[in-house]
C-alpha cells in the first residue's frame, strides 16, 4: 500500500460581512477566479467565484495518510482555506468540504466497439 494518498478536497462556503475594500478587491480580480479558470486543484489552493460574490469554493490537492482517511484530507483543506480567507480578510460562512481519494477513486470505461 502507497505510504500516502492524493485527495482532491473542495471546500464551499458563502462569503458573509465583506466590507467594501473586500467587495471592491474581488470584483476587480473577478475575471482570475470565475469559471474554469478558479477551478484549477493544487496544494495552495485556488478560488472559483463570480460577480455575485455569494458563494465560493477552494480547490485543493492533500497528500496525507491513507489510514488518516477522507475526514483528515478534508480537515487540513479546509484549515488552508480558513487561514487563506483570514489573511485576506474576507468574511465567511460554515466551511464544508467534498473528498475525493484520488488512488482509490475507480474509474468507469465505456466498452469500446470490439467489446460489443
């Protein structure tokens, strides 16, 4: 068995109390983090949210313990994304968290022709 195991997390929440500098610094950094291009997976995480600045998600890769299992993967996100958002001032609700092992994750094949 693999030493340790890459999960994908991501971490949602609703942004609460923005103050005006918070609101005017992430519409104007809204094209960076708006549909595909804030839905990159990595370890420092990256945020996807758009001009409604209402909801938001983090994406992050953890590579932790396969024994620690998914709840650890998704405690250390969400820990990164609380001190993310913290730094930078920007309110927020209750963070949840979405884990995906990726070395146990099975991958579904469409039978191809000669299988028919």
């Amino acid at each position: 068995m693999a030493e340790s195991h890459t999960y994908r997390v991501i971490v949602r929440a609703t942004f609460e109390g923005l103050g005006d500098a918070a609101r005017e610094r992430l519409l104007a950094e809204v094209a960076e983090h708006e549909g595909i291009a804030g839905m990159r997976f990595s370890a420092e995480g990256s945020l996807a949210y758009d001009r409604t600045l209402k909801h938001f998600s983090m994406r992050y890769v953890v590579e932790s313990d396969p024994g620690d299992g998914d709840e650890m993967a998704g405690a250390l996100a969400e820990e990164q994304a609380e001190a993310y958002l913290r730094e930078r001032g920007l309110g927020h609700g209750e963070l949840r968290s979405t884990v995906t092992d990726m070395d146990t994750m099975k991958i579904n094949r469409k039978p191809g022709r000669a299988a028919r």
